[in-house]
C-alpha cells in the first residue's frame, strides 16, 4: 500500500475559565506550559515513545502463515525491534508572546521496515486582546519520519524462480509483482498541524 498523503490537522479552541490572580504569556494549550519571565528559557513539552507509524507496524508481529511444505512463518521476525521511536519537543521562549517549538524522533528499524528519524519545527504565539481575552495560535510541521517497507525475497521454484515479493502477502494468490504494490511507503499524520484558540477569562 502505497500512501503518500500530506496530512493537515487544524484545530479550533474556545475555552473560558476562571481568571487567575496574575495571567501572563502562552497558555497551556498554545505550548504546553505558560511563558516565564524572563524570557528566552527552554522547556521540555513532550516525550513519547511509540507512534501511529510504530503501532501499524506492530500490529504485524502476531501474524504468520504457512509455507506449501507446512512450514509457518512468524512476522515477528520481519517486524521486530529492538528500539521504539521516541519523540521529543521543546519550546524555546523569545518573548512573552512569541516562542518556538522544536524536537526529534528517534525512528526505528526491524528486519523489513524503517522509520526514519524526523525533526519537529513550530512557532506558537499569544495575542492579548484584553485583561480578560486572548487570542493564540501554534503552527508546526514534521519533516522526515516516512515509514518504509521492505520485501523478501522468495523462491517459487521452476514456476517463477526468486522474486521479490511483499513479505505479508507472499502467501496469497496475488503475483509477485502486485504484492510489491502493496509495501507501505507513508509519511506521519498531521505533518503540518494548525491550532487557533481563543480563552476568555472570568
């Protein structure tokens, strides 16, 4: 399966809350903490090990099927990993109401697969439209992190020879060929991600 989408996650936010003694800086939706003062600090935001990507990869590993001699194959050998893609972001303050986003992913590797490592880049920023209102958005996209599969390499004797085929299909009825059709070749969801959100404060 072949799927190269860009994927775009767009979100908008209202939310009203109680107005705290003293308000200042991102909130905690534009950027996961509020700014500080003084500015120009890092923050870490996010740590996360496993992803969409890793989870569909996974999903793999139980599944087997027999060989014409009775022979079971276990995709776990193919899928495996030693190491999940970790993910991590922080957010570097410039101001009170400007900051940026930044990280990396890790990627992973099994026998017939990779994900590549990806890097996080994003500008968060917060508009006080009154003591009470604010208005915030965050944009950040990902680059790199495209999942990869690779094909085996089977032996249909005096019929077809040795033929590349997609590793999870080389048991079905279809051709060599059209298995190859069928390898996943996808980027991470939501590589560019928009968020707007107003907060009101009572």
């Amino acid at each position: 399966m072949r799927v190269k989408p860009l994927c775009a996650g767009c979100l908008l936010a209202l939310s009203v809350m109680p107005r705290p003694a003293q308000t200042a800086g991102l909130d905690a939706m534009s950027a996961g903490l509020a700014m500080s003062s003084p500015p120009a600090s890092h923050h870490l935001i996010e740590i996360t090990q496993g992803s969409v990507l890793s989870s569909q990869i996974s999903a793999f590993r139980g599944l087997s099927f027999e060989t014409a001699t009775g022979r079971t194959i276990r995709f776990d050998d193919w899928y495996r990993t030693r190491w999940t893609d970790l993910r991590l972001s922080w957010l570097s303050e410039v101001n009170r109401h400007w900051g940026v986003i930044w990280g990396f992913s890790t990627g992973e590797h099994g026998q017939k697969y990779t994900i590549a490592p990806s890097l996080k880049l994003g500008l968060v920023h917060q508009q006080p439209l009154s003591q009470q209102s604010s208005l915030s958005w965050r944009a950040v996209t990902v680059l790199g992190g495209r999942l990869r599969e690779k094909p085996c390499s089977a032996d249909y004797g005096d019929i077809g020879g040795i033929q590349q085929v997609n590793c999870r299909l080389a048991a079905t009825e279809l051709t060599p060929e059209a298995t190859l059709h069928e390898l996943i070749d996808q980027g991470p969801p939501n590589r560019i991600e928009f968020t707007l959100k107003f907060t009101h404060l009572f």
